[in-house]
C-alpha cells in the first residue's frame, strides 16, 4: 500500500515539476474548465495551490444545474401546482427559481431519482398519475433521458412527460470566445463529455479559435497532466486538440449513443442562467416524439425574474469573478442558504470552494 502511495506522488510531483518548468516560458495563463466534475476535483485535490502562480485556473458554465435558468425551476413548480408528480435529480431540488426552490415550494411532492429509467417504473406503476421527468444535463446524460423516451413510446406509455433544459457544451464555448469578455489561453475539455460526442467535435471548436483544448480525466494525475498537455500545445502551436483521456474517448464518441440521441432529440436556442440565450445549445424533442414533451402538451406561460439580483453565479459562469469574489460568499450565501445555483450544487464553482478552500 505504501510502495503504491509513494509511486502516485512520485508521479505527481514530476508532473508539477513539468509543469513548472514550462510554465516559466508564459506570462500570465487562464485555462478554463468546463465541467463541474474537474472543478470540485480541483479544489478537493488542492491543484491551484501547487501550480505555478502564472497559471489561473477558471471555472466556467460546466455545471448542469448552475446553467438551469430561473424559467425552467419555476415551470416545475406550476406544473406541480396543476397537478403532474415531478421527478428529478437531487442537485435541482434546492436550485432557486425566481420565487424559491423545489424544496421551499412544494417539499414532499417530489421525487427524487438517481436515473432517469426510474421514471418509467413511476410511469407503469402509477397509471393514474402523470409524471414529469426534469431533463436537465449535457451530453453525458442526453442519451439517458432519450433511452426513456424511446423506451416510453415503445411501450405506449402515456402519463411521462419531459420538461427539457438539456445543453451543449461545445456552443457554449463558441459563445464565451465570442464574446471575448476574458482572455482564455485553453480549456480543460470534460472527459464523459467527449465519451459521448467524440473528440472530433471539441476538435472543431479548438481549431476555429485556434485555442488549446485537452480532453481530460478526472483523477488529480489526470488534470495535472492535462494541464502540462495544455502548456506543450501553447509552446508548439502545431496543434490545438490532444486527449488525455485517451482510455475513454474515441475521435467518433460512442456511436450508439449518439444515435439515440440524434433519433430524439434536435438542437434548438437555450438560455443559459447567468449567460443568455444561445442558438443551438440546447435540445429538444423531435415531432416524432413531441407527445412526450410537456411543453408543447401543456403550455404554461411563466413570468420570471432573476432570484436574487445580488448573486453573480453569471459572472462565475463566464469565469469573470472567482466565487470568492461575491460579497455574498459566506456572508448571507452558503450551502446551508444558498443565494443562487453555484452554492446548491455539488459541481457548483462556489460550493466546490467553500468546501475545499480556495487553495
Ligand atoms: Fe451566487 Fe452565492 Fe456564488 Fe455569490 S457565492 S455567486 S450569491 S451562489
């Protein structure tokens, strides 16, 4: 166990020193992340603390339920008060829409799953109910939720229903360099992410923007190693992608999970919390399965507002402002009362740091 220990941090420290050498070629860095699972990895595993002081590491709109707007937690609750059961993730039920949570509004006539194939079981078992399964994720869990739809249709079932917020990650990078409001110098590519998709499409945006890009695991060796993958692409500048995951992730992604998803679900505009509406970030359900989607069912027109104007989750999001940087941080927000998304969830950048320290 010991010869183990000792063979990890071995391999740590000469990656950190790797790192730092290389390191010495740059001025300042900010490589970005976009996926909650590296960002609590990154604070759980101390990483800005033993990088170099030129490299910043940013979080960026990685978390699922952090980008879920104020709209969509607010539809559930109307849906709840017209009568449907609503099935969802954990992380969503403290997540404020513009009047308070899940929890607040409607505590105890919610269910909470931990894959959406359970809703088909609540869907056969309860045929005197209706159901509404909160669809929210990126492309690691699309495929899941198009499994239930297809699966659903196949066996005529007739009381599930989807309340879709599911987004894309590589348009929302687009997005961000787009609107160049912070210099990225490269991004730390999710790894389930390119499990599903391939490698290919993060390919695509990185050369576009002729921008670094590694798609990483998620061990502390993984994004270390990453991260000095990101510095030789800087230095070399002959290309923009490299995968360091490369046990998981093929160039094609998985094929039949792409297939599934594709035969669901189409891309459409969505609206990011903290970040705006972008075109074709988001998706949605296909005509040929529109029965299943509670929207076009049973329309619901919403007022909603921002929760709490004093929050900057948006600014958290874009990478602008590190967690720490919200007065509200600690003082008024914590996990025990969370003033925006980044707090409820446990991929959220500010609940990540107040857990683990900044450093
Ligand atoms: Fe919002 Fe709280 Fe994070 Fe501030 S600390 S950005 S209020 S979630």
């Amino acid at each position: 166990m010991n010869s183990l220990i000792n063979l990890k941090n071995l391999k740590r420290a000469e990656i950190i020193s790797d790192i730092k050498k290389t390191a010495e070629d740059f001025q300042s860095l900010n490589f970005m992340e976009v996926c909650g699972t590296h960002t609590m990895q990154i604070y759980r595993a101390g990483i800005p603390s033993i990088l170099p002081s030129n490299i910043n590491l940013l979080s960026g709109p990685g978390c699922p339920v952090c980008v879920t707007p104020e709209e969509f937690i607010d539809k559930a609750i109307a849906y709840l008060k017209e009568g449907y059961e609503i099935l969802t993730f954990g992380d969503l039920y403290r997540v404020p829409g513009t009047y308070g949570s899940l929890e607040k509004e409607c505590s105890g006539k919610v269910k909470i799953i931990y894959s959406p194939s359970e809703s088909l079981e609540y869907a056969l078992n309860n045929p005197d109910k209706k159901f509404i399964l909160l669809a929210v994720g990126f492309e690691t869990t699309a495929p899941l939720f198009a499994a239930v739809v297809i699966d659903a249709k196949k066996k005529g079932i007739k009381n599930l229903f989807l309340l879709c917020a599911l987004k894309l990650i590589p348009p929302v990078m687009r997005y961000l360099l787009d609107a160049g409001e912070l210099k990225i110098d490269g991004f730390l590519l999710p790894g389930h992410v390119a499990t599903i998709i391939g490698s290919e499409e993060f390919r695509k945006v990185c050369d576009d923007y002729k921008k670094p890009g590694v798609v990483s695991g998620f061990e502390p060796e993984d994004i270390l190693q990453s991260i000095f993958i990101l510095l030789m692409l800087l230095k070399h500048k002959s290309r923009f992608l490299e995968t360091q995951y490369r046990m998981a992730v093929k160039k094609e992604g998985n094929i039949l999970a792409r297939r599934e998803m594709e035969k669901v679900f189409q891309k459409t505009k969505a609206k990011w919390r903290g970040i705006g509406e972008i075109e074709n970030s988001g998706l949605t359900l296909k005509e040929e399965f529109i029965e299943y989607d509670i929207s076009y069912i049973h329309p619901l027109k919403i007022e909603s507002q921002v929760f709490n104007p004093r929050c900057r989750c948006g600014e958290v999001l874009r990478g602008i402002i590190s967690p720490v940087d919200c007065p509200l941080f600690d003082n008024g927000c914590s996990p025990q009362t969370p003033q925006g998304p980044c707090m409820v969830s446990s991929e959220g950048a500010c609940a990540a740091i107040y857990k683990y320290g900044r450093e």
